[in-house]
DNA sequence: CGCTCAATTGACACCGTGTCAACTTTACAC
DNA sequence: GTGTAAAGTTGACACGGTGTCAATTGAGCG
C-alpha cells in the first residue's frame, strides 16, 4: 500500500509539530522548524496538511488520541452520585490540562485565523458539555445550590476548569498540579454544591 | 512649542490605536489601519512609536489614564472592614475589565514579543498587588477562610478576576455584566470569607 | 529669508506562509 | 528488469505585514 508510506510521514510530522510546541513554550513554531524536526522538506508539510492551522487542527487531535481523553471523560461519567461525579470530571480534566497546555497556547496566540478558532471552541464546547453533565448529575440528586440555574452552574465550572486558569496557577503562581486540582475541587464544592 | 504638535498627533495616533482595537473585535489591527484612523501615513506613526508593541503599550497606558483606573482602585482602599474592601475591589476592577478587553485581546495575541508580554505582566502583577491588599485586609479582620494561606488566597482572587474568565462569561457565556460582578463577587466571598 | 522639525512619498529588506514547476527517488505491478 | 505513479526534493516566487531609509514637501518661527 502506499497510503502507508503517506500515513507513516503524516504521524512523523505530527509527532513533530507536537514536540517542537510542546518544547518551545512560547518561541515560534514555524512550518520549517516542524519539518526540521520530522527531518523533511518544509514543502513536504504542505503535502499532508494544506495551513498551518489545519496542521495545528490535526496535532490537537492527534494528542487526544494519543492521551485517550474521550475515554478518561468518560469514566467520569460511571460515578453514582452527582458529587462523586463532580470531583471525577473535575480530575480527570484537571489533570489533563497539563497534557494540552502547548496546544492551547498555539492556538490561543492565532485568534484572526477562524479555522483554528473554531476548531478550538468546538473542542471548548465539548469540554462544557461535560460540566453540563456533571451539573445535571448534581441537580438530579438535588445537590446542587440554589444560588444558580444549572446553566449558570455550568458556567462557572466551566471558567473554573479553564485552560487559562491552569495557566495562571500553575506557571504563573508556581502551584503544584496536585495542588491545582484539589483547590479547584474545594472551590468548585464549596461554589457549586448544597450544603457543604 | 513645536512638541505641541508632536504630542498632539501622539495623542491622535493613541486615540485611532485604541478605536481600531475597539471597533475589530477579532480583526488584524495592521499599522497601516491604526494610520489611516489617525489620517496620517504609516511611516509617520514609526516618527512617534519604534514599534507596533511600543504603541500598543502606550495605548494601553493612555486607557488607563483616560478611565481613571488607579483612582477607581485607590477608592476601594478606603473601605473600613476587609469585607467591604473585598467588594469595593472586586466591584472596581471587574467593571473596568470591559473598557481593557480589547487591550487584553491585543496583547494576548502576541505572545512572542517579549517587551509587550512583559509590560502586560506588569499590569497583572499590579493587579495582584491590590487582591493582596484585600485578601491581607481580610485576615487582619479574620475574616479569611483557614482554608488557604494568604498567598494561595490572593492567587485565587487574582484568578477569578482574570480577563479571561471576563470574557468566558460575558461574551462566551453572554452574561450581563452586571451579573458578571456579582455572581464573582458571591463566589470569592463563598470561597475566601469565613463563616459565609 | 532661512531654519527646523513634522510629515509625506516611494522604495526596500526581512520574514513567514503558501504555491508552483521541474526533477529525483522509491516502491510496486507487469 | 522495466515502466509507472506517488512521495519528496530543490529552487523560485507572490503576498502581506513590519520596520527602515532617503529625498522631498510644508508649516511655523526667529
């Protein structure tokens, strides 16, 4: 098959763009650093994936894959109880956002390029389809506080659970991860669920 | 006086700066946009900033100065108990978080320029100055939670009153910005004040 | 009048993205 | 083996945005 041969260059520059994000915190990655990397021609890049930002499109996803966070999310759903069922998510998210940092700050630094945009709200959207969830499961057990709707409630675990806030506490404030996802659980109890 | 003329049109080229980034929410905000705003050429807006970064540093400063921010914030110094300071600050900074947002998109948009990251940071770390203010206000009327060192607790209000969550809840989430202020406001007193 | 300084025009270098054409290499099919 | 097609290489180029430079214009003022 040559399609193997293609798929085979396709995941080296992946791996690449991947590595080279995630080692240049905020230096410039640049198509021809990428294809240094995957130890190609800069034109060859252009053969599998047409802009930079579907290459960036295409190493999100590829990182998804490789971390399997679609299945770690959905462990967090066999929790019982609503509660339970907050602090799963908020882990397994928590620590997931380690993993995705480099990918969050590229697409964060191309805000006038509505490809990657979107993709970037579409991945968003779903990270808060799993705080809706999670905010359902704690109604239906009537844990939630009656402070907020459900949709406010999910709001505001979605903002507690952002990328950015990630970024503030731990580089910027020097927080362990540890120390990351257990204060943003107490927060996100001590906010969110009745009588606590 | 011929730098009359000269901080006249500095002060026009501030003034197109700041409605171009303004008006184009997410649009490239070029040199030559920020100009022909000013009615001037390019080149001529290079005689008064060495470079785009420069200009968007002094736009920055120029909002400030135009809203009266460090005022805003002094006022809120003035509140007697450290509870009332926490809200007079939340209050303060969070209605002023509007009138930067577009200064924020500018800034956070160029990560890889070392001088307009580096003056952004500034701002932040100002800002974490005045929750530190708050949060020691708090603990000297002990009034803060055990929960979190004054540090881990001036981290977290700092955190809540991020750009970044602004703009998650008012524009993602389409939050009135009153009920922005004060469902923040109910949450940082949820989290940080005692017996709440 | 002559000086100075702001501003203008037009040109250019640099850099990164994306495209194209022509050529070479690789691998498989017959 | 030889032919063919796809993958990759090199070199060149257009485009857009930043920043620089030189030559020129124009207004204000002693």
């Amino acid at each position: 098959m040559m399609s193997t041969k293609k798929n085979y260059t396709r995941e080296t520059i992946l791996k690449a763009a991947w590595k080279i994000l995630d080692e240049s915190p905020r230096a410039s990655s640049r198509m021809s650093d990428i294809a240094k990397e995957a130890g190609i021609s800069r034109q060859a890049v252009y053969l599998h994936f047409p802009t930079r930002a579907e290459l960036l499109i295409a190493t999100a996803r590829y990182v998804d894959e490789v971390y399997e966070i679609d299945e770690r999310l959905r462990k967090s759903r066999n929790a019982t109880t609503g509660k339970e069922r907050l602090s799963a998510y908020i882990e397994a998210w928590g620590n997931y956002l380690p993993c995705v940092d480099c990918m969050a700050s590229a697409f964060l630094a191309m805000p006038d390029d509505d490809d990657a945009m979107a993709a970037w709200n579409d991945r968003m959207a779903e990270v808060r389809d799993g705080c809706l969830a999670a905010i359902e499961a704690l109604a239906a057990d009537d844990d939630l506080t009656a402070s907020y709707t459900v949709e406010q409630a999910t709001d505001i675990l979605w903002m507690l659970l952002s990328i950015q806030n990630w970024q503030l506490l731990t580089v910027k404030c020097g927080w362990s991860q540890a120390d990351y996802v257990s204060h943003i659980l107490e927060i996100a109890q001590n906010v969110l669920v009745k009588n606590c």
